[in-house]
C-alpha cells in the first residue's frame, strides 16, 4: 500500500520527550515565579544598595534559565533520540521479519531475547504465526504437487490406451472401453475427494445436531458387502453420542474410518469394531480393525494427504486415492474435534475422535448433560454383528 511519507515513529518518540522536558522546565520556572519572585519588592535598590530585589533576581535569574532552557532542549533531543531507538528495536527487528516473510522467505525468526514484555509477546506470536505459515505453505505446496501427480496418472493411462486403440485396429474395444472406464472412475473418485477436502478445509458447511451412533449403523449398513467379500466381520457396539455439525461431512468420516479399516485388514477373518459413547464434555467415537503391527514411525503419516501408507497390508485389490485419512483429520479439525491414531499391540489400528458435546442448559441445573439416569445405565451396551 502507498503511503504519504510522514515523521518516523522515532522521531515522534524524540519530539515527545524533548517537549515534555520543555514543558517540565516551564511549570518549574512559573513556580518559581508564583512563589518566590513575585514576592520580592520590585526597587531599582534594595535596602542600603545592598539587599536583593526583583530586579536583580530577574536579571540575574532569566539568563541562566534560558540556558538551562536550551540545556533541557538538547538533552531531550540527543536523548530522546537514543532511547527511542533502544525502545523501538525490537520493533525494527519485527519488520525487518515481516518484509522477509512478504517477500517469501517463511524461515526467518525474530527471536528476541531477554525478560518478557510486550515487544518480545508480539515477536513471539510473530514467530509462532510464521512457522504456522510456513508448515502450511509447505503443506499446501506438498498437496498441490501431489495432486497433480495423482491427476495426471489417470490421464496419461486414458492417453496410452487411445493411443493403442488407435494404432492396433485388431486390439479388443471391449476390453480398452473397461479399462478406460475404471481408470476415468477412480479420477472422479479423487476429484470428488479433493473437492471434499477442500470443502471441509473452508468450513462452509450448516451445523446441526447429529447422533454419531446413528452415522455409525448407516456406515456400516454401506459396508457391509465390502465387508462380506473380505470376510471381515462389522461390530457396532456403544450408545448415542450427540454432536453438533455437518451430517453429511461426519458420515463421510465415520464412513471413509470403516471403509479404511476393512481394507487395511487382515486377508481373512478379521474384525472391525465401531464403539460410540458420550462422556462429560465430549462425544467419541472409536473405530479399531485387526490386522498386521504397524510401525510406530508410520502412525504418524497416515494423516497426510496421499500417504496411501505403502507399509500396510491391503485386503484384496483397493489401490484407493491415498485421502481417506486426510479427509477424516480435516473433517475433526473443522468441527473443533480431536484425531488420535494408536496401532495395537496385536496388530491393526486403534482411531479415536472426540467431538464436543453440544451445551443444552437446564433449568436449575448445569448445562452439561452429566451422568445417564438410572433407568438407562451409562454402561448399556449394544452390540450388532454382521
């Protein structure tokens, strides 16, 4: 933005000091006036020639008060100019940071030193502002790569098989057509997928009351074919669990969860447990799956986007697009939930998302919902097999 050039701030701060001298030496020359030489008798001669008198004093006096006068002056100007440029370096140090991080460099800190006041509170925030910033640009940066990639391999596939149908007129069109179908199928299903993700990231989305276990019996009602081909067996065990949200988004959570955990499973026989309860101040959801032991450096990367987690044994063939996990950490974290990821000891994985619970006040009471009522216990439990 273009500005009209204007005095400095350390100027300003110099002006300010010198003139609060200025005034300073005002009021106590005007009190030594009011109370001491208004008094004195105002004679060309005192008593005998000798004894003081007004005239003498001012004469005597106004010099040496212009002086020190123009002494306060330039003390407030030469000192004035000194301190406000100590005071005001952390400040320089703070927009030098800012005129490297709007030219592109994220990397730089201010780091300031020594006790806590409010320039080193603001560069501390500035610092912890610009590694958000940098984490995020490079992430974004990370995602818009990765993305293409994940983009063009569709396209250059479809582009091979043409070219092949094209160059060998005895080739099978039935089998070029099915492939080029499942090719352009799995690019629809990664386009819908960012267009998620992007959609969760903006978090423009209409919030409603949503049961998490009623989400979890329509997840698993889905799956359940996926399931039965894998021969892995679906559990949905727990009680109602309220939230507040978008009910299409927290489906598509808990559903890319289950979806995730039979496909990362073991070849045969395995399980899948979806576990929803309602504790005092959250409402979670759990869902754990069987399967081989993951390593404890991979847990971690399975959040990122296109980390297909390439360690992880797949049942059956499900290449997938390398977002389901990516997309269920940006649905916790647009509705201020949490994500935690735990690999068993036996084998598989162990997810547990907390939402809050949304506050519905009652009359006379704490607008915390608290314990069940004793005709329902809290440790009722439901399980369904499939």
């Amino acid at each position: 933005m273009n500005r009209r050039r204007g005095l400095s701030a350390r100027l300003k701060l110099t002006l300010s000091y010198a003139g609060f001298l200025l005034v300073a030496g005002a009021l106590l020359l005007a009190v030594v006036w009011l109370y001491l030489l208004r008094y004195v008798p105002d004679r060309d001669q005192g008593l005998l020639g000798i004894s003081p008198n007004r005239y003498l004093l001012v004469r005597i006096f106004f010099p040496a008060a212009a002086a020190a006068m123009a002494s306060l002056l330039a003390f407030g100007l030469l000192g004035g100019w000194l301190l406000a440029g100590r005071m005001l370096a952390p400040l320089t140090r703070i927009a030098d940071a800012a005129q490297l991080a709007a030219h592109g460099s994220l990397s730089h800190r201010v780091r300031l030193e020594g006790a806590r006041d409010e320039f080193r509170e603001l560069a501390d925030v500035f610092d912890t502002m610009l590694g958000q910033l940098e984490s995020h640009v490079a992430e974004q940066q990370r995602f818009a790569a990765n993305a293409s990639h994940e983009l063009r391999t569709p396209l250059a596939i479809s582009q091979a098989l043409l070219d092949v149908a094209r160059s060998d007129p005895a080739c099978d069109r039935g089998e070029v057509l099915d492939r080029l179908h499942t090719v352009n199928t799995r690019a629809i299903d990664l386009t819908e997928a960012l267009l998620l993700l992007s959609r969760s990231d903006r978090r423009n989305f209409t919030r409603e009351p949503v049961d998490l276990s009623l989400l979890a019996e329509e997840a698993t009602e889905t799956l359940l074919p996926l399931a039965e081909r894998r021969g892995i067996t679906l559990g949905v065990t727990g009680e109602p669990a309220h939230a507040t949200g978008s009910a299409a988004l927290l489906l598509r959570m808990v559903t890319n969860l289950v979806q995730n955990a039979i496909v990362h499973n073991l070849p045969a026989g395995g399980t899948v447990t979806v576990h929803t309860e309602s504790r005092r101040y959250a409402s979670v959801l759990q869902v754990e799956n069987t399967g081989h032991p993951l390593p404890a450096d991979l847990v971690p990367t399975l959040t990122e986007p296109f980390q297909r987690g390439t360690e992880r044994v797949r049942t059956g063939e499900h290449p997938g697009v390398g977002l389901g996990l990516a997309i269920v950490h940006s649905i916790v974290r647009a509705h201020d939930g949490s994500l935690d990821l735990a690999p068993r000891p036996a084998g598989g994985l162990l997810v547990t998302i907390r939402l809050p619970r949304p506050v519905r006040p009652r009359w006379g009471g704490p607008a915390d919902a608290g314990p069940a009522p004793a005709s329902e216990p809290a440790g009722t439990q439901e399980r369904r097999e499939r």
